[in-house]
C-alpha cells in the first residue's frame, strides 16, 4: 500500500488556477491575432487577383512649384489600371516633364498629372489659340459662371454692388 496523500492546499490550488488561466489566455489571444493576420493577408490578395499594375511616373521626393524637374527627381511606381487615366504622366512620355517646372507642389510619391505643368500657349497654332479664346468667350456667356476676382476689394465691391458671392 502506498502512503496517504497530504490533502491540497487551497492556496496552492487557487494559484495553479490562475497560472493556468493566465496562460491560456495568453495562448488564446496569440492564436487569435494569428488568426486575424491570416485572414486579412487572404482578403488582401483575393482584393489584389484581378488587378493589372500599369507603371506611372511619380515624384521621387517633394518638388516645389516652378521648380525645373529633373531625371534625379523621377520614379516609376505601378498602380492599378482602374485609377490611371490619361492625366497621368506615364514612364513612354516622362522625357517631355524634364526640364519642365511645376505650377503646384508635389509630395514625394504622388503620380505626376499633366495638369501640374503650365500650358504651353507659346507653342499653339493660331487655329488653336483662336479656339481657346472662342472657349473663353462662351463661358463668359453662361451667366452662372464663377467670376475671378482678384483682390478682396473687387470680391467686397461685387458683393455690395448686388453681384453673387
């Protein structure tokens, strides 16, 4: 026969509790941010499957408007076919932006828009420089059309004088 057990103290039993408690729960908050890391890597890819990358040219640091660019301050980062339009500058057509400065400041990273560069008036044909100016004639016309003004005295002037805001 074997010797009698010494009955379990209740300290010791109420501490093995909370040991174990305290590591199952550390176990299980692991398990679950496994998990969860699992399941967003999978949503991320299954959102990624039927993207096409399309490569466009992009800032490589900031550039401050008419700031010349040049070849040092160009990236080509890919981006999904469904965000790039033909505002963007693409990597065949990145010779024509060097040497040319920026009417607005770009962050670095930020995809390059033909809109960021001044036109070019100088270089139109008279048939287009004529057109341009009938543009401008026709929206003077259309009477809901924002006026320009370009001090806050024309703007307090307008306002006064009955003119819309």
């Amino acid at each position: 026969m074997s010797a009698p057990r010494k009955p379990l103290h209740k300290g010791m039993l109420a501490g093995g509790i909370a040991v174990g408690l305290g590591v199952g729960l550390v176990a299980s908050g692991f398990g679950a941010g496994v998990l969860a890391y699992t399941l967003v890597k999978k949503a991320e890819r299954e959102s990624r499957a039927g993207w096409i990358l399309v490569p466009v040219i992009v800032a490589k640091r900031d550039v401050a408007p008419v700031e010349a660019l040049k070849l040092d301050d160009l990236a080509q980062r890919s981006i999904p076919e469904q965000l790039v339009t033909s505002s963007l500058v693409r990597p065949d057509s990145s010779a024509y932006v060097i040497g040319q400065s920026l009417t607005v400041p770009v962050q670095e990273g930020e995809p390059l828009r033909w809109a960021f560069f001044p036109v070019a008036t100088e270089d139109l044909k008279p048939e287009e420089t004529l057109l341009s100016k009938e543009c401008e004639r026709a929206l003077d016309l259309q009477p809901d059309r924002p006026k320009p003004d370009q001090t806050a005295g024309k703007i307090r002037e307008r306002i006064v004088g009955g003119g819309s805001p």
